[in-house]
C-alpha cells in the first residue's frame, strides 16, 4: 500500500509526539484499505483554535472554530474549470493525480472534546483525522442515514487500530 502522509504541527499548545504520528500512518492505511484506496497523498496540519476558526470564516463562511476541517484535491463541482493534462502516452504520469487533499484538525479543540467525551487524546486525533479523511474520498453526513455510515466506518477503523473509547 502505497498512501504517504505528510504532517506538520503548526501549533504549541498540545503535544503531538513522533510516536503518535506512527499511529496515524497506520490509520492511513488501514482506512484505505476498507476504502480499496492503495495510493495517494494526504496533507495533515495541526493548528490552534485562532488558526481553524480563520479558515472556517475563510472557505467554509462560518465565524467559530471547528475541530476538524478537509480540502479534497480529487473532488469536483459545477463551479470549479477542468484542468486538462497534455499527456505523451498512457504510461505519463498526471501531476497531481495522487493528492488526496488537506486535514487540518485544531489540536486545541480536540483536547478539549476528549476531556469531554472522557477519552484519550489519541482516540480523539484519530476519529478526526479518518473523519477528514472519509471527508477527503467523498463521503459526507448530511443527513442521519450518511452520517450513520460514516459514523461505522470510523469507528471500524479506530477499532482496527485499538483506539477504542
């Protein structure tokens, strides 16, 4: 299996270890795999309240913090142009082709929420992070029915992983 993450901790207020960051490369794969996902990027961030709450207002039009927020590279809608690639042959690779997209996750937030639904920290990054990343191959919970289904696919993954509450 091929998915790469690449993070950054653009935040100081909770410790995010090195060892954790092992953890959410395995959530990676093992949440692709359910998906039948074998390759892609994805770009994870951690920020602060102040951070997330400006891009929420920014892309989203909503003035409050969030705890996690996703921007799908291979998503499409009516408003967005076609990007047409000049290819050689079929063996040329199409740039870009592998980015899954953005999770950003407000560290600050997520500490909060597991102090609220009384478990680890670690359990709380992961249910964001496979959330994002459902978020990132297009599944969505605008209604109870979709939000059931995402809902079983995070917890199946976290289960997998031995995040459990």
């Amino acid at each position: 299996m091929n998915l790469q993450l690449d993070w950054s901790n653009d935040q100081d207020k909770v410790v995010i270890s090195e060892a954790f960051v092992g953890v959410l490369e395995r959530l990676l794969q093992l949440a692709g795999e359910a998906e039948g996902i074998t390759e892609g990027e994805v770009a994870l961030s951690f920020v602060d309240d102040e951070q997330i709450h400006q891009l929420n207002k920014e892309y989203r039009n909503i003035d409050r913090p969030t705890d996690v927020l996703s921007f799908a590279m291979q998503e499409e809608t009516d408003e967005e142009l076609d990007i047409i690639y000049e290819v050689d042959d079929e063996s040329d690779p199409i740039p870009y082709d592998g980015m899954l997209g953005d999770i950003i996750i407000s560290a600050e937030r997520a500490k909060l929420q597991s102090e609220e639904y009384d478990h680890s920290l670690e359990r709380e990054l992961g249910f964001l992070f496979v959330h994002g990343f459902l978020h990132l191959i297009g599944y969505d919970h605008q209604d109870e029915e979709s939000e059931a289904v995402m809902t079983g696919k995070q917890e199946a993954v976290l289960q997998q992983a031995g995040l459990t509450r």
